[in-house]
C-alpha cells in the first residue's frame, strides 16, 4: 500500500517527492555516507539509508546526477549546489524532497505517527495561546493537537534552515491552525527573515500518521 493519502498533491508538481517503507531492507549507500555511520546502531543505519535513497530518487527527478548526500555542521542534509530539499522519517514511513533553489528558497516536510504526546512534552512544543486556538477548532481530535503542530513546527524550521542556517525552537514560531492548512509565524527576528515572517503549510492526517508540509519562492 502506498501513502497516497498523506503525499498526494501536498506539494506542488515541481517539487520532487520520494518515500519508502522504513521496514524494508535498507538500500546501499556510497562509502562516504557509510563512514558518517561507523558508530551507528541498526535502527539509525536504516533510517539514514531510506533517507539517503529518497532523497536520490527526489535528486534524480530534478536532474540531479547520484552522489553521496553527506552531512553539514547542524546535522542537515548537504544537497547538491542549486537545489534544497528536505527528508523525514518516524518508525514507519520515510519521505524526502526537492525542489530547484532558483525556484523554491526553502521546503520542509516532516512525518510523524498520529499519537498524542504527554502534556508536559506537550507544553514545551506550544504555547498556552497556542493550545487554545488548536483545540477550540475542533479540526482533530484532542489527542492529535499538540502532535499536529509540533510536526508543523519542524516542517517549517527544515523550510527556513536554508535561508537562515539558523536553529529556530519551538517557541520561536507561532502556529495557527485550520482544515488542512497551516499559517505560522517567526515570533522574534531570525536574519534575513523579520519578525512576523509568515509560511503557509499544508497538512494531512492519514493511515496512524501526520504530514506536514513547507515551502518557500526564492525572491
């Protein structure tokens, strides 16, 4: 069965989407992604390869020629010069990807499973302000909320990172909720982007798993 509940027209038609199945048989990687890894435990070797494949096969549908996907001082991805991209994975489901830099300055994705997370996990992900606003919706179930925009808040700091090259924390975005979408909005400045900076995202809930997604038109 393939995600196509959660992935299908979330992005648009010119960025490049790839997922697999975490649970399958890790894919090959170049050495010198193998060496980032020599200290790894099992589970990670296989998310990072999943990852890895994904985020190629997205490369690949842009034009990009395979090589290894290595990693930078914040432990991001580093895509090939001329493009962005982003990759995610929870325990089940593995997503990547890409888009063109001359046409999209940043994107953002993350997964993650339909499970609710503690309160006091919870209250370090959002703000009371916050909580109200999502809970008096009633878009999701109660349970979902807090998961729903923790996941948003990582698809949007992955979408900024590359204009950025900053670190963003939870509280450092504001998210506003509604039927499949989301509004969120940097609470302090974070150069070159101003304090108040706005991203629209998109969101998906299907099959025990959330999607969010991000992406940002190069000016």
């Amino acid at each position: 069965m393939t995600p196509g509940a959660l992935l299908d027209g979330v992005f648009p038609a010119d960025i490049a989407v790839a997922w697999s199945r975490v649970g399958d048989a890790p894919p090959e990687l170049f050495p010198a992604e193998a060496a980032l890894l020599a200290k790894a435990v099992e589970k990670r070797r296989r998310e990072f390869a999943h990852g890895r494949a994904c985020a190629r096969r997205a490369l690949a549908a842009q034009g990009a020629p395979a090589a290894p996907l290595l990693v930078g001082p914040a432990r991001e991805p580093l895509w090939p010069p001329g493009f962005v991209g982003s990759i995610t994975h929870d325990r089940e489901l593995c997503v990547a990807v890409v888009a063109r830099a001359d046409t999209f300055a940043g994107v953002g994705v993350d997964v993650e499973p339909d499970e609710p997370l503690t309160p006091s996990v919870a209250a370090r992900i959002w703000s009371p302000a916050e909580a109200s606003a999502a809970l008096a919706l009633g878009i999701v179930p109660e349970d979902s909320a807090a998961k729903l925009v923790f996941a948003a808040k990582e698809a949007v700091y992955k979408c900024q990172f590359p204009v950025t090259r900053t670190y963003v924390g939870f509280h450092g975005v504001e998210v506003a909720l509604a039927a499949g979408t989301f509004m969120a909005a940097l609470t302090a400045p974070v150069p070159p982007l101003p304090s108040g900076f706005r991203f629209t995202g998109t969101w998906r809930r299907a099959d025990g798993e959330i999607l969010t997604a991000v992406w940002l038109a190069a000016r």
